[in-house]
C-alpha cells in the first residue's frame, strides 16, 4: 500500500509536509542538507506521535525504527535501572541477548538476529559497556526482531567502523528485497544501492519565531546526482567554517606548557573479563595532533578516557598532563580546564534541561548544566558562538527540547567556547546534518593547521581524516585474538 503524508503541519512534530507518496516499489533516503529531521521524522513515520500520524495513510502494521535518540532513550533507561548500590559488582545494564529477545516477534529468531549483526560474541555483555558502534547493531537488531514491513534508519552507519559500515551496506541490499527502506543520512556516501527516490528537507523559520522542517523537494536517484545542491552546500560550508575560525582567533589565548604535553608510558587497562591493551607508550609534543584509528569495542574510547581522567585505572597508569605527572595532588577540575571535549558519553551524560546558551556557557565551567554564574564577556560570547552556528533563534530553548543533531552541535561549540589546549574529538559528527558536519570538519582542520588547540581525534568514516593531522595511534587484530596498539607519525 501507498504511505501518503498529506497538510502535515504538526507543531508537536515540527514537520511541514504538503504531499508526499511513497510507493511500495521505493526505498528512500531522507537527506539531511541543512536540517538534521530525521529523530522527528521517524517519531511521526513509526507512529510515536500519535497526533502527526493522523495526516498519514497507509502505514504498515509492523515498522521498524532505529536512530541516535532512541538509543539515547534506551542507555537512559538503563542508567535508571542501575542496581550498582545493590549488589557486590557492577551493573552495566541489561544483556545483549536480553535486550534483542524482548523484541522478537518469534522465540527462534535471537540466535539469527545475533549473527546478522555480529553480536554473537557480545551476546552476554551489558548494554553499557558496549561501543557506539556495538549499541548501533544492537539497536538494528532490535528493529530487525519486529520483523517489520517498513524499516527507518537514521544515520544508520553512525559509530560503525569500516568493516561493520561495509556488512551494513550488504546487509540493507538484502533487506530491501523483503521489506521497504527509510535512510536519514547527512552522508552522500552513505547512500546504499537500493535506493530509487530521495527526499530533501530544509528549516525554515516562520513569523512566530518557530521553526519548521519542510519537504522542499523530492526526485529519482538519477535526478539526485545529477542535482547542482552539494557543490552549493560544500560552497556554504567553507564560507561559515571561516566565520567560526575569525571567531576563535580574535578571543585567543593559550598558555604554554613544556614537551610533552601529555605522555603514556606502558600503558594498560584490563578488566575481570579480559585485557583491553597493554604497553602503549605514547608521547604527544606541542603542535602535534592525532587521530586514534581501529574497529568498533578495541580500546579507542577507554585511551582517551585515560588522558581526561574519566577512565578508572588512569590513576594505575604512568600519566604526564601538561608537565604534571597524573596524581601528582591536581583536581580532575584542573585536568579538565585545558580540554575540551565531544562524545557521545558526554552527550549521554548531557541530561539537564538547561537552555542552548547555557549549553555554551557550561563549556567554561566544565559542568553538566550551568551553576555558577558567568561573566558578561562569557555570555556575550555564547551568544556570538550561537549566532555563528546559527542557532540564535534556539538562546532559551531547552536543551532536551532540541533534536539530537542540534544539541550535538551545542556540545561542539561547548567545547571550542573556551579554547582549549587540548580538544578531545571521539565521533564528534554524530547526528549532523551536512553544513554543520562539513562546517565542523573545516572548522577542526584550520585549528588543527593554525594551532589553535591540540586535536585528539577518532572518526571512522574514511572521508572524515583531516588534512592537518599527520599522527597516529591504530589498534590493530581482532576481537577474537586481540588488539595491539601501534604509534606512529607520518609526514603531512
């Protein structure tokens, strides 16, 4: 049956949607140009919201729904369910195997389920001590076990490593010979064999100051790429990453700190269950940056976790920050002042109702939510920085209000407002639409090339590596056999 979305303009669901049909024989990507839609998109589509889907005809009878912020939803659910303070070990939340049965529709599905999405092996392992990566699969798991009719994905590749990105792309192949596709992507990259139609949305701001997602255009594939919108998005995109970058610069200061600016010796981290990685020396000198490569659950996260301080057993590892050896009597407070950082933990974390600009504000103070008060030559900077990326009409929104794209932009900026000596970038893109991921890209690259900041970087989209940075730290093996970790630099 047709799925027709007709006079669709829904304040609950920020949508403006005149006509649109969208035949059994399609499969569509949703792309994202300047407006990240597709948390609320998929809400309406998969019939979460109940008022929107009253302009809608022909919805199948099981839909399948996976994005950033219901998986948000799902590590929320988990974190109010931790029974830590009951027990004699750890809570890390509900198993793998736990969570994709409660969805089948069918006892004998799980096991298929596990290996479609190679969770076989992590099919015991708590929800939170998963990867970004392992979550997303768990999540396409969970879809998957509706054995839905329609399935909406949005930016499914989002926190995959290459090898997991190429099994998806197969995978979705497969798929859409049973069962009808919806792909929200911000990625032209991202967009997999089988999809015949592509619709663009935009924002658009009314007279009341609210701001509406429209439909704005709709075509074949064919006509997709012959379509002149990406050399005019990448065009856009420049020009505001040198906007944010006059911006940064005309507030410099940095202090100065000794070589190394931060240094790993024999590195390790191990846990009941296994080992993670041992003897990673690592030294990072003034004016160098990097990027931390290798698959999804290898150890990325836990060594950036390690030099901020966040990780447990960094206090076990021979650590140098900023000329001071870690546990040497400096608060984490005082680690933290010179970095800056984005993650999808922080964005996990990042819970409290507090308005966008207080987002930016907190950026100063290293807090989840503002406490205390800021200066005046602190505000009037949010609210240049909210300006830059175009969120001024967003100053007293809250933050939970937001869609998932917007407030990782707000933690981006959170993270640059204060200029840090060290910025820590773990996924940063996640939930971007297109001008703000390729704005946030150039943007690193000219901090990267005029050494405003330090980068700490892990992407692992191929199209993502930045020009600037010409040092590496690679986990290299299996999750069978093991990683090693592997340093070295490259001349740019």
């Amino acid at each position: 049956m047709t799925i027709h979305i007709h006079h669709l303009s829904d304040p609950s669901s920020s949508l403006l949607i005149e006509n649109w049909q969208i035949k059994p024989s399609q499969h569509w990507v949703i792309f994202s140009s300047y407006s990240h839609c597709g948390s609320v998109l998929g809400k309406v589509l998969s019939g979460y919201d109940k008022v929107a889907c009253q302009n809608i005809e022909g919805l199948p009878d099981s839909i399948g729904w996976v994005s950033l912020s219901l998986q948000q939803d799902l590590l929320e659910k988990e974190l109010a369910e931790d029974d830590t303070d009951f027990m004699d070990r750890f809570d890390y939340g509900s198993s793998v195997e736990a969570l994709v049965q409660e969805e089948c529709v069918h006892d004998t599905q799980l096991e298929a389920l596990l290996v479609l999405t190679d969770l076989l092996h992590l099919r015991q392992r708590g929800f939170r001590q998963l990867s970004t990566g392992e979550t997303r699969r768990v999540m396409l798991a969970r879809a998957l076990a509706k054995e839905p009719e329609l399935l909406i994905l949005d930016e499914p590749y989002a926190g995959l490593d290459l090898a997991h990105q190429q099994s998806l792309s197969a995978l979705l192949m497969q798929l859409s010979h049973r069962m009808q596709l919806l792909i929200m992507t911000s990625r032209e990259d991202e967009i997999p064999q089988c999809i015949t139609h592509v619709a663009m949305f935009h924002s658009e701001i009314k007279k009341s100051g609210e701001v509406v997602n429209k439909l704005s255009d709709t075509m074949t594939i064919e006509k997709w790429h012959a379509h002149p919108v990406m050399a005019q998005l990448m065009a856009l995109s420049v020009e505001r990453s040198q906007e944010v970058l006059d911006l940064i610069k005309s507030r410099r200061y940095q202090p100065k700190y000794p070589d190394p600016l931060v240094e790993l010796k024999s590195g390790k981290v191990e846990y009941t269950d296994g080992l993670i990685f041992k003897d990673v020396n690592w030294r990072i000198n003034n004016g160098e940056h990097w990027q931390v490569r290798g698959p999804n659950g290898c150890g990325k996260s836990t060594l950036l976790g390690l030099i901020l301080g966040d990780h447990p057993q960094c206090y076990s590892n021979d650590i140098t920050l900023f000329g001071k050896p870690r546990g040497s009597g400096e608060t984490i407070w005082q680690v933290k002042e010179q970095i800056g950082v984005v993650s999808s933990a922080l964005h996990l974390q990042y819970r409290v109702s507090c308005s966008a600009v207080d987002v930016l504000l907190s950026g100063f103070f290293d807090s989840i939510g503002l406490y205390q008060k800021p200066s005046k030559k602190q505000v009037d900077l949010a609210k240049d920085w909210l300006a830059i990326l175009h969120m001024s009409e967003f100053e007293k929104i809250s933050f939970k209000q937001l869609d998932y794209g917007q407030q990782r932009l707000l933690l981006i900026g959170r993270a640059l407002i204060k200029q840090p000596v060290l910025l820590i970038l773990d996924e940063p893109y996640q939930g971007l639409d297109f001008i703000n991921r390729k704005l946030v890209m150039n943007t690193l690259n000219m901090i990267a090339q005029e050494n405003l900041s330090q980068l700490l970087y892990v992407s692992h989209h191929v199209d993502d590596a930045l020009p600037a940075i010409h040092n590496y730290v690679d986990f290299i093996g299996d999750v069978h056999k093991g990683y090693e970790v592997e340093v070295k630099t490259l001349q740019g």
